[in-house]
C-alpha cells in the first residue's frame, strides 16, 4: 500500500520561521519551539526543528497560513534535524482565547493546569468541520487511548 494522495499542494516557503508551542498529547506537558516553515499548503504546513518534537497539538505564537492552532501528525529525524507534518486546526475566536488564557497560565516544561479544557476545545473544533476534508477527532486519538490504556 502507498501513501494516500495528498489533498492539496504544498507550496515551497522561503526563510519564514514561528515559535510554536507543542502540547504532547501523553505527558500534556507544553514546551517552546522555533521551527522554520519549509512549506504550507491549504490543511497543513510542514516544519523543521532542531529538536525532536512529540505529537501533540501545536499552537502557532503568530498565525501560519490564518491558523493559530494544529495538530502534530508526524515527525521524523532528517540529517541533524527533525521535520514534521502539521495539520490546520480551524478555532472560532473564543476556543483560540480559551487555549491563549491556558497556556499563559502554565508555566514552560510544567504540566497543563486544565488539560483537559484545551484538549476538548481541539476536539470539538476538529469534530464541527470532519465532514469538511479535515481529520475526525476520533481517527487521532483512537491510537492514544489505546496507548493509555495499555500504561495504566
């Protein structure tokens, strides 16, 4: 089996860097990344960092393609650096505000004070616009409960 086909093209971006905070989807923890943009399509951008990132959900500092939000779908180490896939998360105004108070109440390397606010902020936005070409919420995380049941 290949790969599916992609949705949409990408686009090449040239010299475009963002800080992006990574909350990862198994310790909920949140830590500050530089990535440069390497390219941007309609539904996701890809990046590269210096560091190896966890799946998670990304938050955009400044806004990438109209986005402030996406989701991690992959990431693998390419020569010394990691490059990963992000998928567009579409917020209303109020679940980016939601998110925003929450994460300048945490403190960088320190669990999530109401993970499960921003979380379900996430997955009632990616549910609301499934049937628009972007992810169901349950095809995520079907995989990670899966692995959190299998730690407890």
């Amino acid at each position: 089996m290949g790969e599916p086909a992609r949705q949409s093209r990408r686009y090449t971006v040239e010299q475009r860097s963002s800080f992006i905070v990574v909350i990862d989807f198994k310790n909920l923890e949140w830590k500050d990344h530089l990535a440069k943009i390497v390219d941007i399509s309609r539904t996701g951008v890809g990046i590269e960092t210096a560091e190896k990132l966890e799946s998670g959900f990304v938050w955009f500092r400044d806004r990438v393609g109209g986005f402030r939000g996406g989701v991690m779908m992959w990431c693998k180490q390419t020569g010394q650096k990691h490059r990963a896939g992000i998928r567009f998360v579409p917020l209303s105004i109020i679940e980016e505000t939601t998110i925003r108070q929450q994460l300048e109440q945490a403190r960088i390397h320190k669990p999530l004070q109401i993970p499960e606010r921003i979380i379900s902020t996430i997955m009632a936005s990616m549910t609301k616009v499934s049937g628009e070409g972007y992810l169901d919420a349950s095809e995520l995380l079907g995989d990670l409960d899966a692995e959190t049941d299998k730690e407890r």
